[in-house]
C-alpha cells in the first residue's frame, strides 16, 4: 500500500514540513543556549535549562490536540465528509487556543512555584521564574502546529 508512488509523495508532503521545524526548534534551542551561557552566564543557562520542562509541556499539549486533530480531520477528509473535517478542525485550533490562554496564565501567575516545582534552588529562583513569566506571555503564539 505504501509502495504507491503517489502515497509516498503525499506522506514526504506532509512529513519534511514536520522534520524541518523539529529541526529548526532545536537548532534554536542549542543556539538560544550557547548565547544564554556565554553572554549571560551559567546561572542564566541553568534557568533556562530548569524551565524546559515547562516549555515541552506547552509544546506537548499543542501538538497532542493538534495532531489528533489533523487526524481526525484526513479520516473525514478520506471519507469525504467535508463538513466534519471542517468542525474537526475548528474544534481543534479553539482547543489549542484555549489551552494556549490557560497555559499562559498559569505560567505566567505561577511561574514562582513552577520553577520551584521543576527544583529551582534559591540561587536560581529569580532568574527561572522570570524566564518562565516571560516565556509563558509570549507563548501564546507558539502552540499553532497546524
């Protein structure tokens, strides 16, 4: 089934736009580390490493409701059942979007006992808590992988 010449064009349509921005996601992330460490210092390198659990977790949920998503959309889609791909995915994108607003502000009025949560000593609770504030209010316009 997958031998098909067609079906493998589609899937190398859909899968190298995938890989590309998982490529480009932690090429900055190793990137935003090297100048974090160097220009900042290691104090700073080591919030932003505690906060990363914060991070994937956002970006986690993202792309769950977003891949189940889209999903649930190509089986409608296959079937042809236009109309309930199309309630699929706007159901979709307003769940990522409501989770995208619940998790900015949770990170951003908590991000004190997240870092804390995530073993921020005192040393390192001011600057982790920051970063989580300021990652999380910017946040909002990360979690659309659709």
């Amino acid at each position: 089934m997958l031998g098909n010449k067609e079906n493998n064009k589609q899937i190398l349509r859909y899968v190298l736009p995938s890989v590309s921005a998982m490529i480009v996601s932690f090429t900055y992330n190793m990137v935003d580390g090297m100048f974090v460490g160097q220009g900042v210092g290691p104090s700073a390198l080591a919030s932003v490493n505690l906060a990363m659990p914060f991070t994937q977790i956002m970006t986690g949920i993202a792309s769950m409701l977003a891949i189940g998503g889209a999903t649930a959309m190509a089986i409608y889609k296959g079937k042809e059942d236009t109309k309930r791909a199309n309630q699929v995915f706007l159901t979709s994108t307003l769940l990522v979007i409501i989770a995208g607003l619940f998790i900015t502000g949770v990170g951003f009025f908590a991000s004190t006992q997240i870092a804390r949560l995530f073993g921020a000593t005192e040393l390192l609770l001011g600057q982790t808590a920051t970063y989580i504030k300021w990652y999380s209010l910017f946040s909002i316009f990360l979690p659309h992988p659709f």
